[in-house]
C-alpha cells in the first residue's frame, strides 16, 4: 500500500511513516525509533490537551536538555501553541520573562523542569504555579504505551502552521534587557535545509545535543534532526562519554581540545565549531583523527547559522547559506531572508527587527574576503584607544593563533595616557606570559593594538557549552582587581 506524505506534515509524522524502524534518538532514558518518538509525542500531546491548552495559548518549558523538554517542545508544534524554552534562573529574573509571555485572555502554562526547581526555593515554586498554569508529568516511559487516555482530543485540529510561532527564545542580554525572539516553523526549516547543503547530515549519523536548546544552536539541532530524519543523541553532561557513537557536534575550541586530548576513540567525523576564533593547531590536529571542522558565524534573531565553511588559515567564517541574505554597509552587517524571526515578543505581540527596506541590523561590523565574510567584532565591542578604533575580536583572533593560548578575551580597560587600552585573559599553560605574548605579537598586530595587560582566564569562567561571556568577564575584572576600572 502506498505511503501518502504531505509537504507540511511534520516530521516525526513523516518518519514514523517512512522509516519507522530508524534510530531517531538515544537518551539516558531510553532509544527511540521514529514510530516510537511519534508514540511519545502523541502522549504529550494528549496530556496537554486534557489540561486544557487550546490554540492561542503559550507554554513555558523551564530546563536543561533531556528528553521530556524534546518531547514536549514536539508536541507543542503539533499543538500551534506558542513555545518558550527557557534555562533554568534565580526566581527574579525567570519571572520577568514569564511575565513577557503573558496574554490577556489566555493561560500561560508552565513546566519546570527538576534541575530548575532546585534554584528555586517552594515560595518561588508556589508563585509562579500562581503566574502560570503549572504543567506535571512523569518521566517519559521508556516506551510509549498503546493506550491512550484521552479519546475526545483531535491534534489534526490545532497542527502547527508553518507561519504560526513555533518557539520563542531570549537573548543573552549582554548589552541590555534580554529579548525574546519568535521564530515560525518555516523560518526553522529554512535555516536547516541552508546549513544541511554544506554539512551532510543523514540516516545512519548521529548529532549530539551538545547545546542547550534554550539558545538557538541548541534548538537549531533539534529542526536539523527533524528534516533530515537522521539521529540525535541526548547525553547526560559529561562530553567524554556522551561522545560515543556520535558522528557530529556542535561545540566550542575548548570542548573539541579536550576531546582530542583525552585519547578516546571517536567515531566523531563532523564538528561545527562556535564561540571563538580556531586556533590553527586545533583544527590541524582534528584533520589528524579524520575530523572535519567548520566554523560559523549566526545569532538568534536568524535561526541560528547565517555562513560557514571548512575551518582553514583564511581569517573568514566563510560563505552565506542558502535562504539568507546578506549585505555590508560602512562596515555594518544587514541581514535578510527566509531564515529572520518573526520579530521581538512582548504579552503577545510582535516588535519588528527588521527597517523599511526589510533589513536587520545585526550590530557586528564585517568585510568580504572575496566571496566569504570576515567577522571584524560588534559595534558594542569597539573602543577607541589613543584616538584609533580598536576591536576586541581582532586582538582575540590573532592570540588565538599561539600555540600554547587555548582561548582568549579581551575588554578595554580605563588608562590614563591613552583613555583605554585593552586587557587579554588568557586560557592555556600557565607559565605563558605576558612579555613573550607581547613578543609573539610582533608583526602581527599593530604595536597600538597590543593588549598592555595580560591575565590568566580562570577555569570557572569558561562556559562549557556556549561562547565566552564578555560580560561576566568584565564582573570578574571588576570584582577581582581593584586597580583596573572596566569600560
């Protein structure tokens, strides 16, 4: 008999269908086929349901990467009900994001995951099941049960258009309020479908859940798994082990250097790398073990990666994807496309990212390399020393290049005879120094653009799974030595 699959069914649908026996997605709770995952959603479909969510309604998914929070942000697709996945965060700060999810007449319903309400003490727990309709459920089954206990619901009703807001992420808020940005399935699709015709990703590989997916790389992974019906492997947090069996990743240099120094036999052969310029000795030694390393530049506001490209000694994050658009303007980078959010989201409307002419000003500063876009930093990141415009990035792209600097951070520090100057945080072998960096630098770097102090980066500072935060560097300067003044 004869499979009908229509173009907007969603995925897991069209799998269970024409692959059902395909390893869809292996956990510390169990591994999953396509039929099975398409079991598991149905189950949270059917609870959300029977509590009451209807179209128009949102829901808050507070947690860390484990299976229910896949699961569930699934089911919430099927469900077109609006999706925020949020990381778990003292109470203050959770609920005033909750309170930008909020919509007069309609229920804002909440589950917090474990590890969230362990920052959380009972009196914060108890309020916010007041702000928001709280969401329980067990553990999924290591199975999915045939029986289903609520007969009366008809999914087929409420599927997700792909023009609906499908998820709805915050930004850092590095630079200010953090923002929540809203993306439709469609934009999703788009930035899968760009980024799969340079990185293959099919049956039989496997794609570690390595980011969080309250950031967009993070749930970008889950939208790549989807359309290509391959396989993702959700890990408990210790990368030496969760690495087994898996083919790609998306990490940070720090990550892929360990991994490459603890001697483990790998069958990793594609790394997507993020956060920091490569340092050449990295990316050399994971060619050594046959693994392919790209680099690439994105951001929330365009469902995660805008260009890429094979890492090389060519200082570019390579050429725009496919469904993106891109132009350069004095220096400014503009973006469009079928990949750019719906727009900013605040109690149920949409603030537009984009200008008149349909363009999103990113706030980075680029250049063209022939074909491919070189990353110069963000406007926030430019700072003026002695009269000349100098970018942290630039600094930091350049002492990555040492072979004994891991990673590197810069941020201008008050001086008194140039106004500022930049300060370099260093993470690598611990007798490295300041003068023979400096040294080093010699006819790399413009002598003004030379970091006058250099400081060790210390091990707590270093995320594990996303890019180095500048801002809470600058609070560890600020708290830890008194005879700097940050800018």
């Amino acid at each position: 008999m004869a499979i009908l699959v229509t173009q907007l069914q969603l995925e897991w649908k069209k799998w269970s269908l024409l692959r059902p026996f395909s390893m869809a997605l292996t956990s510390p709770d169990g591994n999953f086929n396509w039929k099975e995952v398409s079991g598991l959603v149905k189950q949270k479909v059917n609870k959300l349901a029977f509590l009451g969510v209807s179209h128009g309604d949102s829901i808050a998914l507070v947690g860390k990467n484990e299976l229910d929070l896949v699961i569930a942000y699934l089911a919430c697709l099927e469900l077109g009900i609006k999706c925020a996945i949020i990381a778990p965060q003292p109470y203050s700060l959770l609920r005033s994001k909750l309170e930008g999810l909020t919509v007069k007449g309609h229920t804002l319903f909440l589950w917090l995951s474990p590890c969230a309400k362990a920052q959380l003490s009972s009196s914060d727990v108890e309020q916010l099941h007041a702000d928001g309709k709280p969401i329980s459920w067990d553990i999924t089954s290591s199975k999915p049960s045939n029986a289903i206990h609520v007969s009366q619901h008809n999914a087929s009703q409420h599927i997700t258009s792909q023009t609906g807001i499908a998820s709805i992420l915050f930004t850092s808020g590095s630079t200010g309020v953090a923002k929540a940005v809203a993306h439709n399935l469609k934009q999703h699709r788009a930035s899968a479908y760009g980024l799969l015709e340079k990185i293959p990703f099919s049956l039989g590989d496997v794609w570690l859940l390595s980011l969080p997916m309250y950031h967009v790389s993070g749930l970008s992974i889950i939208h790549r798994w989807l359309v290509s019906g391959a396989c993702i492997k959700i890990g408990r947090g210790d990368l030496i082990q969760d690495i087994d069996n898996v083919t790609h990743a998306s990490l940070v240099a720090t990550q892929l250097q360990r991994l490459l120094r603890s001697k483990k036999v790998l069958k990793l052969h594609t790394v997507l790398l993020g956060g920091s310029a490569i340092p050449s000795t990295l990316y050399q030694a994971a060619e050594q073990r046959n693994i392919q390393t790209w680099v690439g530049y994105g951001m929330t506001e365009a469902a995660s990666t805008i260009s890429v490209k094979r890492v090389n000694d060519v200082d570019s994050v390579g050429h725009v994807l496919p469904n993106r658009r891109l132009r350069i303007d004095n220096k400014k980078i503009y973006l469009s496309g079928d990949t750019l959010a719906c727009g900013y989201y605040y109690q149920g409307h949409l603030a537009p990212i984009v200008d008149q002419r349909g363009w999103f000003d990113t706030r980075d500063l680029g250049e063209w390399v022939g074909e491919e876009l070189r990353i110069l930093g963000r406007e926030d990141n430019l700072f003026i020393s002695g009269g000349e415009n100098i970018h942290c990035e630039e600094i930091e792209s350049v002492l990555n290049q040492h072979p004994e600097v891991q990673l590197s951070i810069v941020i201008p520090i008050d001086d008194s005879e140039y106004g500022a100057a930049p300060m370099a945080l260093i993470s690598g072998r611990e007798d490295i120094s300041g003068m023979s960096l400096d040294s080093w630098l010699d006819g790399k770097l413009e002598r003004f653009k030379r970091p006058k102090y250099y400081h060790l980066l210390p091990e707590k500072l270093l995320n594990t799974g996303m890019k180095l935060s500048r801002k809470k560097v600058k609070e560890y300067v600020a708290n830890n030595f008194t005879n700097y003044r940050v800018i």
